[in-house]
C-alpha cells in the first residue's frame, strides 16, 4: 500500500513559520517539575542540540520549576537565532513540591505580571507564543483571562496567543475576544482528550500541540497500542515511541507535537520519525486503537 507523506512544516498564527516537531523543555527541571535540573551543563548541552538539529519552537512555562525552565533557555540559548520561537506560558502556579500544590490563578494583574516577568526571565521584548496555561481557574471570568492577554497582544509583549488545557467551548469563547494561534490538550495513541480540540484547530488552521505525544503506556488501551504499534514499528525497522510521533504528524496538519526529554540521543530519535512514511493501512491501525 503507498505510503502517506506528512507536511514538514506549520505556520503558527500566519507568520511564524517552524518545523513539525518541537521540543517540550518541561523535563529539564528537577524532580515533579520542582526546581532546576540537577545536571546544568547537560540541560545546556541539550537545548543547544535541539537548536543545532533544526528544531524551530521550544516550549515552557513559567511553572517549570517554577521559572528555572525559563531561565534555562535563556542561559543555554541567548541571544537566539531568528527562526527560533520560543512558547510559554502562564496562569499556573505550585505551592511546594507536591502536585497537589499546583493550582490555577486566573486574576488578570497577576496573568500581566506572569507575562512580563517570563519575557524577562527569557530576554526578549516580546514572546512569541504565549498560552492561558489553564481554563480552570475561578478567581476570574475565563473572558476577562483572555481580554488581558490580547491587551498584551496590542502593547506588544505578545506576539500570538495560544490555550492549554481549556474546552471547546472556552476557544470558541477565546475566539470572539482575540485571535488564537495554538492550542494545546492531551493527545495520543491511547489518550484522545483533544480530539474535539484538534478538529476545531483544522476548522480554523491554527497549531495543535498535543502533550504526551509519544505516551502508549496511558489507560486501558496500552496493551491494544502495544499490539498495533510494535509489528508496524518492525517493519519500518524503528521505535514505538517514533511510530507514535510519526502518526501524530500524519494524523492531521495542524499536529505539533511537543516531545520532551533530556537525553541528546533520544531527541535525535524524536527527531528521525519526521523521515516515517505510513501507509493507510498502518495509519488506520492506530487510528483504531481508540475505538478497542
């Protein structure tokens, strides 16, 4: 059966041209995402690998450690390279190192400070993508969250706006209040939350970042991926792991999936399933596994 080409590229908000796999820099932290990664000179190293190998969007939050993730790259990265885009975001914040400190604050002069204050943490005038790391809070109307990131926007320090972990409903919302380049929700083989959130983002042509994007190890389908994935992943002499990536860039377009790790070797491996060609018949296969 002939394979299925994927595109090589996406365009973020209409002038921001990157490669389909970036890079998610939340594993360059310490332990539960709390403080900065033990080993500095390796995090260093592989950020500059991930730059040097051609990936074109790196992606934080101020959360990350909270904030050695975005001190990070700017350490390892500054001055950066023209067609390199750097998303971050804000709206979450961590008590301690317990997840269960992790909560989300949606008032609109802390979302201001939060979104100055990561433009300093990284060095630039203006970020490029910046997310509402959540719809979630309750301290603020979601709309009021929205209005004073396209405030931002028409200041200057944002260049694009994007949403993680929000509904359909809350970007149709955000929609009517600013323009939305990316949006980002849990997708992949086993785990399909965004599906509804990755149809509008082909609706509207705007970037979809799904996290979690090579995990097959996520719920009652982990066996069934397994199944799937493994004989296709002999025949095209590759990983699971890179059969996964390789079916998020063909499943759709608009896919940017976002992997993370901290080891170079890996990253060169994400970064060699952009060379995968699926059949349909294999694409459908993994397709299915959700309808097990």
């Amino acid at each position: 059966m002939p394979e299925v080409s994927a595109p090589d590229s996406i365009l973020i908000g209409g002038d921001l041209r990157v490669n389909r796999i970036g890079f998610g820099a939340m594993k360059l932290t310490g332990d539960q995402v709390w403080g900065p990664y033990p080993d500095h000179e390796r995090a260093v190293a592989v950020l500059r690998s991930v730059v040097e190998l051609g990936v074109q969007l790196i992606d934080t939050a101020d959360v990350y450690g909270p904030h050695t993730n975005e001190l990070l790259i700017k350490d390892a990265l500054h001055p950066y390279p023209n067609d390199l885009v750097i998303a971050t975001k804000g709206g979450f914040v961590r008590g301690g190192y317990d997840y269960d400190t992790l909560g989300a604050v949606g008032n609109v002069n802390y979302l201001r400070q939060a979104a100055y204050t990561s433009a300093r943490r990284l060095g630039v005038d203006s970020i490029d993508l910046y997310y509402l790391h959540s719809g979630r809070a309750t301290d603020a109307p979601f709309e009021d969250q929205v209005g004073a990131l396209a405030e931002l926007r028409r200041a200057g320090l944002l260049r694009h706006i994007g949403l993680s972990n929000v509904t359909l409903e809350q970007l149709r919302v955000a929609q009517t209040i600013v323009p939305i380049a990316a949006v980002t929700a849990l997708f992949n083989v086993t785990m399909r939350a965004g599906s509804d959130l990755l149809a509008a983002a082909e609706q509207d042509g705007i970037a979809f970042a799904p996290w979690h994007p090579v995990t097959m190890t996520d719920g009652p389908l982990a066996t069934r991926a397994a199944e799937v994935i493994t004989p296709i992943a002999r025949a095209h002499q590759a990983s699971t792991q890179q059969v996964a990536l390789a079916w998020q860039l063909h499943v759709s377009t608009q896919t940017l999936p976002i992997p993370g790790t901290t080891s170079i070797a890996h990253l060169k491996e994400n970064l060699e399933a952009t060379s995968l060609r699926l059949t349909a018949e294999e694409l459908a296969a993994v397709d299915g596994i959700s309808a097990a």
